[in-house]
C-alpha cells in the first residue's frame, strides 16, 4: 500500500468512526417489583422525595416525624433500570433511567456507608480511570448530590462509559462512597440521569447529550416504553422485564400512529412540558401559564401537581377526599373507576383506569389512594424559577409510548429547542393500537378514557435480560 492510500483509507476509517451514527441501541430495562408493602406510608415517602427532588418543602406530617417510614429509592418509584458499562475493561452496574436529574452515580468499592450490597465500580482495575479536573469537585474532588431526601457523596471522577455500542470516554460521574440509608438495594448501584446539564451537581454534560453532541445517534433521541407491573408474586424482590429503553431513535414496534412532538417549555433543565388540561371522569380542569409547566419524569411513580388543580380533579370523583394524616393524598372508594386524560398541546391522553388506583389505603381498606397527589402544599412557588408545577412519572408514562429529542449543545447551552413526543401503544407493548410503520397519521386524539387495555408486562419477549446481582 502506497503512503498515500494508507493515509485515505486512514482518512476514510477514521470518517466512519467519527461520522456514520450507530444503529439505535434497544436496551432491555428491568422493574423492580419489591416486597415492601405499598401502602399509604410508602407512597407518602416517595411523594415527598419527588417534592424534594422538585424543591417543594416536604409535608408537615412527616416532618412531624411519621415512624418507619423507610427510604427505598427502588420500591415503586424510580424502579425501572438498566446495564451500562463503565471502565477499561467494563464493569457492568444497573443504574436506574431516570429523565428527572442529569447526573449519573454509582457506588465505588471503596464504598463504607450505607452501600447496601450492590455491584460496586472498582476504579482500581480501570485503566481509563481518572479522578475529575471539574469545577465542581472541589479542592479534595468531592462532592455531594441531593437526591429526593436522600443525599450521595462520593469524588468526582471521569472514565468510559459504554451503553450498549455507545460509549462516551471521560464520562464524568460519581463515585459514591457514602450514601443515605436505603438508597441503593441490590441489584441497582447508581442513577442516570437522562435529562440537562444545567442541574448537573456534577456540572457536566450528561452522558445521551454527550453522544448528541459527538453525533454519535443517529437521531437525538430516547425512546421509552415503560410496561406496566405483572402480578407478581410479593413474597420476594423480584426483578421483572419492565420495558425497552430505546437509545439513538424509537423502536416502531412499540407504538402506534405518529408521535406527536411539542418542544420542551422554559429554559432546559428537566425535561418539561405546557400541560393544558386534565381531565376527571369527562370534567375537564383547564390550567394557565401559572400552573401548567410539568416534569415528565420516569424516577417518579405518581403524578403530583399544584394543590388547587388536584383539589378540582378529585371534586369530580364521588366518594373521593383528602386521606386523613397523609398531607396531600386523595382516596376514593375503591369500586369507582376514574377515567383520566392528559393533554398536551392539544392532543389528549387516556390514562387506564388501574394506573389512576395505586391500592387500598390500608390492607383490606375499601378506599383506595389517587395516583395523582398534591405536589406544591400550598406553596407560592413563583413560576419561572425553574419549578415544575406538575411532575408526571410513571402513572402516566405507562399509558404512552415516549421520545425525548435532544439538540446539541455548548457549554451546556442547548441549540436549538429539544422536544418531548408521545405516541399511542402498539399492541405489542399492551396499548390498544396496531403497530404501523412510521409516517401513518392515525395519531391518538381521542377524548374518551383509558381506550388501552391492560397489559401483563410479559408481553412481549425481547426483555430477557438477567440483571447482574451480588451472590
Ligand atoms: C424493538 O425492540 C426489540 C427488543 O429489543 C427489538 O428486538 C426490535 O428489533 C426493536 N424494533 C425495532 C423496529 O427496532
Ligand atoms: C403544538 O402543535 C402545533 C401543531 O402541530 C405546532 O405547530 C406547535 O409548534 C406545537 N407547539 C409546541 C410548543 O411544540
Ligand atoms: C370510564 O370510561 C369507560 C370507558 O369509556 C366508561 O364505560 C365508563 O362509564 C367511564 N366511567 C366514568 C365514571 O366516567
Ligand atoms: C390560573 O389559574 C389559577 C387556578 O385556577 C388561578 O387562581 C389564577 O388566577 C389563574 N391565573 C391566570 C393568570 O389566569
Ligand atoms: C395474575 O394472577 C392470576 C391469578 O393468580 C393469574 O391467573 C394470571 O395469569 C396472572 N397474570 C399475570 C400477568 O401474571
């Protein structure tokens, strides 16, 4: 071979690593069914962690001090996880998928308080390791991040990390080494956070960004499908597949019809949307740009909005009232179906009516607790400060097929305006609609309720991924 054809075929090699974008990735995600009981206790101590991850202040009965309420970041909220690889060679560790926070973390082996017994990251048999030069680390490159009520701290570190085919070199993370009680259970040993770099503890740019910004995707995308829980057997933790995380495009199996796209609201930061309207058994709640920005987040299971809009929902609900002692919560008899409906830029959304009843209040209660609470308490949050008004997790998300469309960025300053889009389920992923290829127009405009029939979260059988687990 002549020098100069070296030198093109070099040229050319090095055209397909940088420029030709991958496949999307379709990353089995897994959920995790716990056998703590679910009852009003458990989601009253998520719903305040989802107000302190928000910047809500918590509510007073459990500042009162509720006893054994314990911190699970598994459980039901923020449950849904997946693979990732970090280190030279990689180091496989589930981390939770979450679109409501922008850092990623994991436990380090050197890990002494409140590790559980979780897969750790040994950074020691990583020879692209290094310990970060970020800003945010600090003089002895530490740093803590607030997450919900529970708090990590660790150092500041860089090293590659690989979703699938994907991998990003000089990912920065942390690398925790103390963690609030509870907050990681086998077999999850961290977070990543999929949504901006602007509330990054970290300050650095988010690992999907990173490959939008290196054009790595072939389409700025994340598409998500979140299958809604099996009937399990309770008597143990058990780890079920719980959907496909879509890395790179959408998985056109999944959904129906078009995705309909509306750009994010306010500057980025979390993922966040207009939303319009609500509806409670046909009666429609009309919101305004006083209370209508809303986090799409899939680390949050319920969906918490402003107090005078959750108020006016249940008003339509017969039977239904606040539940006594539990600031916030909302119970209805456990007979009455609620039909409720999203709408996001004039499309609406039915959610089934099984997502809206997350159970009895107490075991053998025939009142059964809202899936939508009250977020704010009350609080005169002003608008514009970046507060979400309305966090919608996992009660919603269940019902749709959804795509967060990024746009490059610098300095973390995105360019242009990222989108959020929402596509019926096809019937492969337990929606009601046929799976069409994309470019068909039959999108979902429906007004009427929960069109969607349940579905058994084994439905389809790509999810075979066995999550790793310390012996
Ligand atoms: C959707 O995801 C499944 C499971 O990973 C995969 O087998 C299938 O090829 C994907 N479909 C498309 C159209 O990419
Ligand atoms: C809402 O939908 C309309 C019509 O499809 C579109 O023109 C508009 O840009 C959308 N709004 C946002 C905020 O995306
Ligand atoms: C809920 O929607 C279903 C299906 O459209 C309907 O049959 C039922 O009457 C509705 N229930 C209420 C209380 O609106
Ligand atoms: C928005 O709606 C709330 C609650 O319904 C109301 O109190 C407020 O006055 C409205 N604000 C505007 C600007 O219309
Ligand atoms: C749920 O449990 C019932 C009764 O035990 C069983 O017949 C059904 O197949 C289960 N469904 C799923 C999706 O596991």
């Amino acid at each position: 071979m002549t020098p100069i054809s070296r030198l093109s075929l070099l040229i050319i090699l090095s055209i397909i690593s940088a420029g030709i974008s991958a496949e999307p990735l379709h990353l089995p995600v897994t959920r995790r069914e716990n056998s703590t009981p679910r009852d009003i206790h458990y989601y009253a101590a998520a719903a305040d962690r989802t107000r302190a991850k928000f910047g809500f202040p918590v509510s007073s009965t459990r500042k009162r001090g509720s006893a054994n309420v314990q911190f699970f970041i598994q459980g039901d909220d923020a449950s849904y996880f997946g693979t990732i690889m970090i280190g030279t060679p990689p180091q496989p560790m589930n981390v939770i998928l979450d679109t409501g926070s922008s850092d990623l973390w994991v436990v380090s082996s050197t890990c002494t308080r409140a590790c559980g017994r979780v897969p750790t990251f040994n950074s020691a048999s990583s020879s692209t390791f290094q310990t970060s030069t970020s800003s945010a680390a600090g003089r002895n490159g530490g740093t803590t991040i607030q997450y919900g009520s529970g708090t990590v701290a660790g150092t500041i570190a860089q090293d590659t990390v690989h979703m699938g085919s994907f991998s990003v070199t000089s990912q920065t993370f942390l690398l925790a080494t103390s963690t609030s009680t509870g907050l990681v259970q086998n077999p999850v040993s961290g977070i990543m956070g999929l949504a901006f770099q602007s509330i990054a503890s970290t300050e650095s740019t988010p690992f999907w960004q990173a490959l939008v910004n290196a054009q790595s995707l072939s389409t700025p995308e994340m598409g998500v499908w979140l299958a809604r829980a099996g009937n399990q057997s309770s008597s143990d933790n058990a780890d079920v597949p719980g959907g496909i995380f879509t890395l790179g495009g959408v998985n056109t199996t999944l959904f129906s019809g078009d995705i309909k796209f509306t750009n994010t609201a306010g500057t980025p930061s979390f993922w966040l949307l207009n939303l319009d309207s609500l509806t409670a058994q046909s009666q429609t709640i009309t919101l305004n740009a006083s209370n209508q920005l809303a986090a799409i987040d899939t680390g949050t299971t319920l969906i918490g909005g402003p107090s005078d809009a959750v108020q006016e929902f249940y008003a339509n609900i017969p039977g239904s009232g606040p539940v006594l002692g539990q600031e916030g919560f909302f119970s209805f008899p456990c007979s009455t179906t609620i039909n409720a409906t999203l709408t996001f830029n004039g499309t609406t959304w039915p959610i089934d009516p099984t997502d809206m009843n997350v159970g009895p209040v107490q075991t053998g209660s025939t009142s059964c607790l809202g899936g939508i609470f009250d977020l704010t308490l009350g609080s005169d949050i002003p608008v514009g400060t970046g507060n979400p008004s309305w966090v919608v997790g996992d009660v919603f998300l269940k019902n749709v097929y959804t795509v967060f469309r990024g746009t490059p960025s610098s300095s973390g300053t995105s360019n242009g305006t990222p989108a959020i889009g929402f596509a019926q389920l096809s019937s492969a992923a337990g929606g009601s609609g046929t799976v069409s290829s994309s470019g068909s127009s039959s999108a979902l405009t429906t007004t009427s309720a929960a069109t969607s029939t349940p579905s058994s979260s084994g439905a389809t059988s790509p999810l075979s991924s066995s999550p790793l687990r310390c012996p």
